[in-house]
C-alpha cells in the first residue's frame, strides 16, 4: 500500500534517476542493517541449485544493482539470491542518456544502457564486504571497446570467481554491437572453454552460468545447449531483454533497445522450454522476463525451472514482491501437495 501511493511521485521523476535513488535508498537501508521484509522461512522454498543453497527461488536479476551497492537492501526484500552485475574489466559509461524508459501502458520497460559501470576492480570490494543473506552472482562482461572481448571475460570470471557464490557470463545484451555474436559457432566455444578455465582456482570452482537471449533461432537453441553441457557451464539464465517489440500499447514503443516486463512474458515461456527441450533438462534453467506474480513464477518453475529471478516487475509492483511472490509459491505448493520446491521443478 505504501508503494502504491509513492509510485506516482517516483513516476514523474526521469526513469535513469529515479532508479539511482532507489539504490541509494536500498544502500542506506542495508548499511543500516534495518528489516525491510520478513525474510521467508518456509522449508519447502529452500532448493539447491549447481551445489548452492538458496534459501528461496526468487533471485534478483542482473542489471538492477550493476555496481554492487545495494546488495545487503536487496537482500533484505526476501530474496534468495542477488545478481550484480553487468561488470566489465575497465569502468565504461555506456550509452547517451536518455537510455532508460518506462512503458507504463504495457509494465514494460525499454533500456539501452550499455554496460555502463564502474568496473569490476571498484565493484568487488563492496561484493566482499557484503552481509550476504543469501546467494550472491556477480554477471561479467566484455567492455564495448575491446580489442579481445574472450580476453575481457577470461579476465572477468577469474576475478569475480574469488568472491562470488557464482558467476554469469552475459553475452546477450543488445546494447553492446556485436556482442550477441558470441552465442554461436566457434566464439562461443573459445569463450566457454575460457571462462571454464578461468573459474577453476586453487581454492575454489564456483558454478559458471550463461546468460542467453530470447531472440534466437531453434539451431541457435540446439547449440547453444551442445556447447554449455560440453564445456562444463553448471545452468543457463533464459533470458535477457529483447529486441522485439510484442503488441505494445506505449508511445516509448519505437525506442532503441532491449525490452523487458510483462510483454515479455510469452517469449521468455517459449524459450525456456525450447532450452528445456534442448538440454534434455540435464542443466538447471533460470528463468526471467515478464515475472510479477506468484502464479508466473510457479507457472515457469513447472516448465523446468529451478530458480526465477525478477527485474521489470519490481519496478510496478515495488519492494514487497518478492515476500508475497513467496507466499503465493507456499500456497501453491501445499495446494498441489509438494513438500518441496524442487518437487514442482518440470512437473507441467
């Protein structure tokens, strides 16, 4: 209810700025250690997913705190996992402002921000010092001016494995011109086999995700799924914004860049179970895209995946959605008589 009668305010604030003071905010609140929502203690949402334990399914998905300041005010939402990130190795400003907008018509929102961050090197220290009430990804990219981008994610992995519980490599933003390219052929191979090895420190191997696109083709699919089970990736995040425009209502429709929210939804449905399909469910799926309610995530868990993560939805549904979305996916699991999350994971 507070949310609802704070979202115009916030709404009539420039999209880019009105996202940076809500991390300011979440930041303070996560200094102060302060309580924002009752953190679920409902077993049958504990899962474990490539060896880690999440207290919960619901994650928070890369792009939201790309610099890691917030993670201890995210955390404290309720979520199981928190992903930053995009990071890149050299801190880059990304795209010309404005570059972030909301299509309030369709709870949608189009972004062409560009990997704009500032660094891993200044980012991983906060990742360091965080409380960590749950599982922490760091999302790791390749910088737009890069002479050797298979460089920049080798780089990228290996630093980021030696904080975080595991790691993303992000070749789907299609704000980045050619980035898109490396999900296919021998590229990919090349960058998998790189970042394989890159992750593998003497101390520790933590999981190694790919994050993939929603507008790709069926033998798209079909290798994309070859090459992660050849080269040892531990789950695929399906997936990212995309460049097509389904049906929108908004003036904003005829921007530039990746859209994601609710109209999102049908075409993040269709590809997690085409990678469902296409990894034979031999790979953990994390799903995202158009995910605001209890009922959508419990609807993309019983396609195949094992965890879902939010983004778009917060933005219209605000800070309490991820403790009632939990609530829901209790309740549905006790309806459909599972005694664990894990349980309803490919059941439809």
């Amino acid at each position: 209810m507070t949310f609802s009668l704070l979202r115009p305010a916030l709404f009539s604030i420039e999209a880019e700025r009105a996202h940076g003071l809500t991390i300011r905010m979440l930041e303070a609140w996560g200094q102060a250690g302060t309580p924002f929502a009752t953190e679920s203690t409902d077993p049958r949402l504990r899962t474990t997913v490539a060896g880690l334990d999440f207290s919960s399914p619901i994650g928070l998905a890369a792009g939201v705190d790309k610099d890691g300041r917030a993670i201890d005010g995210f955390f404290a939402l309720g979520l199981g996992s928190v992903e930053i990130g995009t990071l890149t190795p050299v801190p880059q400003p990304g795209n010309p402002r404005p570059r972030l907008f909301r299509l309030v018509e369709d709870r949608a929102v189009i972004n062409r921000m560009g990997f704009n961050n500032g660094g891993l090197d200044a980012a991983l220290p906060r990742a360091a010092a965080a409380r960590r009430r749950g599982v922490l990804g760091i999302n790791v990219g390749a910088n737009k001016d890069a002479a050797d981008r298979i460089a920049d994610y080798r780089g990228g992995v290996e630093k980021a494995a030696l904080i975080a519980d595991y790691v993303t490599i992000n070749i789907s933003s299609p704000n980045t011109p050619g980035l898109r390219d490396l999900q296919h052929g021998a590229a990919l191979a090349e960058l998998l086999a790189a970042s394989d090895e890159a992750r593998r420190l003497p101390s520790r191997r933590p999981p190694l995700f790919l994050k993939v696109a929603p507008d790709l083709e069926p033998a798209a699919i079909d290798e994309i799924a070859r090459a992660a089970t050849e080269h040892h990736i531990d789950g695929l995040i399906v997936s990212n914004t995309t460049i097509s425009r389904p049906g929108l209502r908004s003036p904003r429709a005829t921007e530039t860049g990746g859209l994601s929210g609710a109209p999102l939804t049908a075409l993040a449905r269709q590809r997690l179970a085409d990678f469902r399909k296409a990894t034979g469910g031999a790979l953990p799926l994390i799903s995202v895209g158009g995910i605001g309610s209890a009922e959508e995530a419990y609807a993309r868990i019983r396609a195949g995946a094992s965890l879902v993560q939010l983004y778009t939805a917060l933005v219209y549904e605000g800070p309490g959605l991820p403790h009632r979305i939990a609530r829901g996916l209790s309740l549905l699991l006790k309806r459909d008589g599972h005694d664990h999350i894990a349980d309803a994971v490919g059941a439809g």
